[in-house]
C-alpha cells in the first residue's frame, strides 16, 4: 500500500479495506519513502500488516513477502 496516494491517502485507503469482510485478513504491506521515527507504528495503527522503506532491496520486499503470502511463495517454488 502506498502511503501517499492521492486523494484517500493509505492508510485511509486501509481502514476502508479492513471495514470489507474480504479485507480484514488481505495482507496490506505499506511501502513508502517516509522513513521517519513512527512512520512504521502509524502504518500499523491504521491496520497495514507490515512496513517496507524506499528505497529497499530486492530480498527485503521477498523476505515480507513469503512471510505474508506463505502459500503462494511455496506453491511457485520459491
């Protein structure tokens, strides 16, 4: 999710989802260029499973990944 969309900023954009009964178990990984004390707690809060900081590498985005999609990263053998 990112943080900074236009108009329904994320983490309005995630208390929306969570309301949905197909949205309280998504996984919702923020990904963001804020890296400032309290941004990943804010994230949290408004109900995002995890938090990812631009600029980021490649393992760091599959590490959340096969921890919030475990079944699909097995099923595609990764």
């Amino acid at each position: 999710m990112d943080c900074r969309l236009p108009i329904v900023d994320g983490y309005e954009a995630t208390r929306r989802l969570r309301q949905l009964p197909q949205g309280r178990d998504l996984p919702i990984i923020a990904l963001t260029a804020n890296a400032l004390q309290g941004d990943r707690e804010r994230c949290i809060e408004a109900g995002m499973n995890d938090y990812l900081a631009k600029p980021f590498k490649r393992n760091e985005l599959q590490e959340i990944l096969q921890r919030w999609l475990p079944a699909q990263a097995s099923a595609t053998g990764e």
